[in-house]
C-alpha cells in the first residue's frame, strides 16, 4: 500500500502543527507532528513500511515498540476525512496478476 494525498488539499503549518483544508468538504483538519509526517509521506511513492521507518527515525522511537497499527489508523481516519485518493487493493492487483498468468499458461 503506498498512499497518496489528494492534490487539492490545502495545507498550512502552524508551529508544530499542520492544517489541511478540504476545498471539497469546506472543513479544515489538525494534524499533530506525528500525523504530519505521515501526511507528507502520502505521495504514493512511500509504502506502509517506508512511513513506519520514518516515524522511527524522526521520533526517536525504539523499533521494539509496534507502531503499525497506530500508522494504519491514522491512514483510515485521513482517508475518511476525505485527504487521501481511494487506495486500490493491493490484493485485487494480486489476483489479476495470477489470472492473467493462469491465461497466458493456457495459451502455451
């Protein structure tokens, strides 16, 4: 999963915080520094475990400590607030991969 912001957000940083605005909502959004940065990272280029060795680094967190559950929530509560583009399943492309094989098997 690489997420991806949507491009007409608005964003504005407000000492340690960041605001986003929702041209499409008409509501605008805190973020606190950790949910900033996995904002910033919501390029779709960043994958889930890019954006959690971020955290790691930038907070200074031990990598003992489970982070990805707190990642996976703030991700859902972006995309519900209506941040984020609509995520294509990882799992869907999988199963097209592996019928597009099984075709092509077939054609040989």
């Amino acid at each position: 999963m690489k997420p991806c912001r949507k491009k007409d957000i608005v964003l504005k940083k407000l000492g340690k915080e960041t605001l986003l605005y929702n041209p499409t909502t008409d509501k605008v959004h805190t973020l606190n520094p950790t949910a900033s940065l996995i904002w910033s990272l919501c390029d779709g280029k960043h994958s889930l475990q890019e954006i959690k060795k971020a955290i790691y680094e930038n907070f200074s967190i031990k990598e003992t400590i489970e982070i990805e559950k707190d990642i996976l929530k703030n991700l859902k509560e972006l995309q519900e607030l209506g941040l984020l583009e609509e995520v294509k399943s990882s799992e869907k492309r999988i199963k097209r991969l592996e019928r597009a094989k099984q075709v092509f098997k077939l054609c040989e």
